[in-house]
C-alpha cells in the first residue's frame, strides 16, 4: 500500500513527526478501490531484517477508519534511507461491513548492495 508516497520538499523525518488526512486509493476485497484518508506518523528507527538483509530503518504507521467507523485499518511500514525504499509493509483491516478481516505483510526479497567505496 502506499501513502501519497512523498513527503513534500525540506520535510523533516524525525520520530514523533505525523500527517493527518492523507489520502490513499485502497483495494477492498469484493468491493474494489475505495478512497481513505489517513492519520500517518513516523514512530522511529528500527532494525530490520528481510530476506534482502538488514537494515537501520524509519517505522512510519498509518491508521483509518472507514465507511462510517465500520473498516479500520491499520499500516506499517518501514524505510531504509540507505536502500532509499520501502523495505517492509504491513497492514491489516477489520469490516464490520464486510466481515472480512485481512492481514498482508511484504518484504523486499533481493537489494544489489554497492560495491565498498573506490571498487567497481
């Protein structure tokens, strides 16, 4: 999932920073495409380990509450600046409307690291 995926220019990412409304385009499970909006904040830096490796990354979560409180939903994600990605997303969502509850996790598989400093 992503989330109006750029922070505008001279943005500050630093703990405890945090945006509200953002809007997102979310696919739903038999229903299709819905538009949300989304309280978003930057919690911290985490170590993170996926298949790709290991990385020092910022821990940015997300929270909605949908079609008149009846869907939540809930999104982590972590950014390493050194993969310059997204290398870990999490989310979850709960319907009272639907009654579907789903959880997804994503994580980045392969990242070509650079060669050591003065190596081609």
């Amino acid at each position: 999932m992503e989330l109006s995926p750029y922070l505008p220019p001279g943005e500050k990412v630093q703990p405890g920073r945090n945006w509200r409304d953002v809007g997102v385009e979310i696919p739903f499970i038999n229903i299709g495409r819905r538009s949300a909006r989304f309280d978003v904040r930057i919690t911290g830096q985490e170590l993170v380990v996926v298949p790709a490796g290991r990385f020092n990354a910022w821990k940015i979560e997300a929270h909605s509450d949908l079609m008149s409180n009846q869907t939540k939903v809930d999104c982590a994600c972590w950014y390493a600046p050194e993969a310059r990605r997204v290398v870990k997303t999490m989310s979850k969502s709960d319907s009272a409307f639907t009654g579907l509850r789903t959880e997804e996790t994503y994580e980045l598989l392969s990242f070509p690291q650079a060669p050591p400093h003065g190596q081609n």
